[in-house]
C-alpha cells in the first residue's frame, strides 16, 4: 500500500510527471500505433487536406501575393520576417518555460526532464532535418524569388513541432478545462502567427507553411507517443523503480 500511495500514476492520458516512464525503446509495435495517432491527429491532416484545398486554380499564388503586397498584420516584409523569428522562438522558450515547470517525480526530477527533453530536442532535430531534405528535393521557388528552397516552410514545422510538446507537457499540470483551453489557444496562436508572418515576408506561400505545421506536429505527435507514453500503446505494465531510501511500484496502461 505504501509503495502504491508514493508511486507515479496516470490514468486517461495524463501523466502526474512529464517524462516520467519513458521508454526509448519501446518496440516496433509501439512505434507503429504512435505513427498511426500521430497521422490521424486533426493538427497533422487538417492542414494537409488546406494544402491541397488551395492548389486548386491559383489561390495559393494569390494569396501569397496579396499578403506580401498588403501586409494586412504586420505592415511591412521586414516586419513579418522578424516577427515569424521572435514568434518561433517565442514557441521553443513556451515549450522550455512549461517542460521545466512541469510536476516531477520525488528523486527523479532530473531524470524525468532529462527523458522529457531528449525526446523533444529528437523531435525537433528530425523537423529540421526532413524539412532540409524536403526543401532541397523539392526545390520550389519562394514567392520573392529569394532562392529555391519554398517547400515546406521550417519555421512553421519547428514552430508546431514545439507547440506540439509544449501541449504534451501541459498533461502533467493540475488545470482547469478553461485554464488548458487558454494554454492550448496561445500555442495554436503561436503556430498560426509565426506561418502569417512567413507569408507577409513573401518567404511561403500558405500551402507551404500548412505542410510544415502538418509535419512538425506530426513528428512532435509520434515522438511522444512513441516515447514519452509507450505504455498507452501496450499493455498494463507494473514495475518496481529503485530511489535513494526506497522504492515506488510504477503502474501504466492504456484505456
């Protein structure tokens, strides 16, 4: 009883300690249903389904073309293209701010925001990466005619790709349902505003930063699945965790 009252627990998708229980790896049957939520999650084909919306006629050129001629936000491309700077990085220092502060573990404080942290720093490693290789494979010509690297717009996929975790980290904290809907807006926010700002600055068009967020959200959903919350995707685990001066018996399932 004693070791059940001192243990870590969640239940319903919502982990008393962020980080806590993560499992780098976590088999090939984990990592396929974390691929499959990270497909189906609304934030991943939503913005991919817009994407495709706008190819039809030339409403994603025109578009494009009418923000970085109006600048209806933020009244200059100068202007747009620092503000989508300082609005992705606003997203990373949410997702650091809220990581930290995040409930942890008696003990394990450390080793729980070190695991949390890995993952992230995976994820948005990954987002970079493919977007590279996307951008570079691709080679579609920014509608300022900058340089040919249009496809998919990296400053959208980092900036969801951070939300993303930022919204995950957010399950360890005791919030009201109006307190995790204002969280959530702010970062969705975050997200619309960084991919506008690319747009005004005439660096993507809106099919570009819609496919990036769709990306980055994607890896984000999947990583985290994958491992940060592997047991959700198994069966019932219970397992004893050794401390200094005792030890907690760690129960996780999926429901």
């Amino acid at each position: 009883m004693a070791l059940l009252l001192g243990g870590c627990a969640h239940t319903g998708g919502q982990r008393s300690a962020w980080g806590h229980g993560a499992d780098f790896t976590p088999g090939w049957a984990a990592i396929g249903r974390a691929a499959r939520e990270a497909a189906t999650n609304p934030y991943t084909w939503i913005p991919l389904a817009g994407a495709a919306a706008l190819q039809i006629g030339d409403a994603d050129d025109e578009i494009a073309d009418w923000a970085r001629r109006e600048h209806p936000l933020f009244g200059s491309t100068t202007t747009a293209k620092d503000a989508s700077d300082w609005l992705r990085l606003a997203t990373l220092g949410s997702y650091a701010g809220i990581g930290l502060g995040a409930p942890g573990c008696d003990g394990q404080w450390w080793a729980d925001k070190r695991a949390g942290f890995t993952v992230g720093a995976g994820t948005l490693l990954a987002t970079k990466g493919i977007t590279s290789v996307l951008k570079t494979t691709t080679g579609r010509t920014r509608p300022n005619g900058r340089n040919n690297d249009s496809f998919p717009s990296g400053h959208s996929g980092f900036s969801a790709a951070s939300a993303r975790l930022a919204s995950d980290a957010l399950d360890s904290y005791d919030l009201t349902a109006g307190q995790r809907f204002a969280a959530d807006a702010g970062l969705f926010s975050l997200v619309t505003a960084t991919g506008w700002a690319r747009v005004e600055a005439g660096e993507h068009r809106p099919s570009e930063v819609l496919v990036g967020a769709a990306l980055g959200n994607f890896l984000a959903v999947f990583s985290t699945h994958a491992f940060l919350h592997p047991a959700f995707a198994g069966d019932a685990r219970l397992q004893v965790e050794t401390l200094p001066g005792g030890a907690v018996l760690v129960f996780s399932a999926s429901f």
